[in-house]
C-alpha cells in the first residue's frame, strides 16, 4: 500500500536506537525526509548514515529524489534542545514523541524530583514538542502526531509508577486535543508498546538476571513461556505501525491507544 507520505517532513525522537530509529526507519522506506533527535552523537550520527543509505536504495528504486535524513543532537526533554529542533526545522508534517522510559523502583524511595524528571521526559516534553508544532500541521491542513508511550497506561506495572503516572498525564491530555485538531486534518495517537527487542529491554533483563541471581536466558524463557506469541515484538514491527498511522489513509483514526504487545494484555 502506497502511504501517500512521499514529500512529507518527519521528526522523530529518541531515534538513534530501537523503537524511535525503527519508526524513522519507516518513514524513510515510505520517502519521508526524517529529522532524528537523540542525546549521544556517535550512535545518532551512525543511525543518521544509516537511513540515508536505505533512503537513498529506496529513491532509486523508486526512482524519485532522496529528501534527506537530518539529526538533531539534544536532549528533547530540555527546551534548549527543543528550540534547537525548532530552529532548525520550523515545519514538519510528522512528529513522533519519544524518549527514555522512567527508572523502576517502589515509590516510598521517589521524591519530588523524580516525579518531576518522569514528567518531564514522559508527558511535559510530548506536550510541549506538540504545542510547537501543531498550529501549524493544522494551518497546513495535513499531520500526524504519533507517541510512544507503553503498554502500561492499559495494563500498569507496580513498579513503573513513574511511567504509569507520566504516560497516564500524556494520554489523558491528547485524547482531549486531538478532538480538536481532526477537522484541520491533524491526528494524533499513542503507540503502546509491550515487550519489544531493544536495547532497553536487554538492559531491563540484565538487571533482573543480576539481582534474581540467575542467568540470562532463564530469565527470558521464562518470561517468554508465559507470553501468548512466545516472542517479544520487533521494532520493525512498531516502525510500520506508525508509518500507517502517518499515513494519508489513516486521516480518521484519531485520539486512539493502539496496543502493540502480542495479546500480553487481558482485554479487548
Ligand atoms: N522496548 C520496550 O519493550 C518498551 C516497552 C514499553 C515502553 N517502552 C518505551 O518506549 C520508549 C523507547 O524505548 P526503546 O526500547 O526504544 O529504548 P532505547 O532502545 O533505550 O532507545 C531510546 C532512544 O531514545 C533516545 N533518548 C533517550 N532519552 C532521550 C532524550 N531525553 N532526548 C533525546 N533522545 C533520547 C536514546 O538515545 P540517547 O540515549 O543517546 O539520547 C535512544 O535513541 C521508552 O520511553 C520506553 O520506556 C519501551
């Protein structure tokens, strides 16, 4: 299915890795000129060279123009690193929120800084980058605003109750904004991932085999076992959710929470 997105301008967050690079990943397989942001200049600039490579495939298979991969080196959670972005691309047609999950813990140990830093990455910036954004999507007639957030905000972790919290604060306010950018020809939706294969969840079960004292693979098969696809999911796989979500036949689905995790959650 052609997605219509040739010519469209994308920025994507948290993008030199996983969820974030694999949604640009997409974007570019569909010709979208994609500006990624992350923190760390050595692992975005060789995902930058990355996409152009596959872009620059693509439009000659395509037979049309390459429109470019850009990075943007900041902390998208700061407004310094947002007025960067800003300043060097006050238009795009695509935004996709993203940045790193909260730390787990119990929150007897959370003070008012961490609340605040959780809010920051997970709800405040989204909203901000959002608000930067918006009026002119609608003033275009065309956009699509896609945020990852996570499986949580249906199905809460007791020890992520800084994601819980934060993603509840994101869902809660785009589900009332996006009832007024729909008219104008902007969506916006949340991506829900549950388990998928990404540095972060590596990560995640490095520290559980650690602190459980067990070995790695154990800890995976047993979280597999009890997983109804067996598997955890591909990024590849949320990548090409979002691009069917930016895409131009995908103008009536609006102010959803489109669950990405194999069956995990007990629900319909
Ligand atoms: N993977 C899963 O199964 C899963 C499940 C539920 C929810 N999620 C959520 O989905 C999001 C992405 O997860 P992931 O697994 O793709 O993580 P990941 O593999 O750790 O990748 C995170 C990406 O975001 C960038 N990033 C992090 N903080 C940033 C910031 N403040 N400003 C700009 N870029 C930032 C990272 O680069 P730098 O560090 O260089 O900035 C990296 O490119 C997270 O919020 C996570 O909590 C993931």
């Amino acid at each position: 299915m052609d997605l219509g997105l040739y010519g469209k301008k994308a920025l994507v967050c948290g993008a030199s890795q996983g969820l974030g690079f694999a949604c640009a990943q997409a974007l570019v397989l569909e010709g979208v000129e994609v500006v990624i942001a992350a923190r760390t200049l050595g692992p975005l600039k060789a995902a930058c060279d990355a996409l152009r490579e596959q872009q620059n495939m693509w439009a000659q298979k395509s037979g049309v123009h390459a429109l470019g991969v850009h990075l943007e080196c900041v902390d998208v959670t700061t407004a310094e690193g947002r007025a960067q972005i800003k300043a060097h691309h006050p238009e795009v047609d695509i935004l996709v929120t993203n940045a790193g999950g909260p730390p787990s813990g119990d929150f007897r140990n959370w003070q008012r800084a961490d609340w605040l830093a959780a809010l920051d990455a997970n709800m405040l910036s989204p909203i901000e980058l959002i608000k930067s954004y918006v009026d002119q999507m609608m003033d275009k007639g065309f956009g699509r605003i896609v945020n990852i957030t996570s499986s949580a905000v249906k199905s809460p972790l007791d020890a992520l109750g800084l994601s819980n919290g934060a993603r509840a604060g994101l869902t809660g306010f785009v589900a009332g904004l996006a009832r007024q950018t729909v008219a104008k020809g902007v969506t916006i939706n949340n991506l829900l991932p549950g388990t998928f294969e990404t540095d972060r969840l590596r990560s995640n079960f490095t520290h559980q085999a650690q602190v459980r004292g067990l070995p790695y693979d154990q800890v995976i098969k047993e979280r597999l076992s009890k997983h109804p696809a067996q598997r955890f999911g591909q990024p590849s796989e949320l990548g090409a959710a979002c691009a069917f979500l930016c895409g131009v036949h995908s103008g009536y689905i609006n102010g959803q929470n489109l669950l990405l995790d194999g069956g995990s959650f007990l629900g319909s």
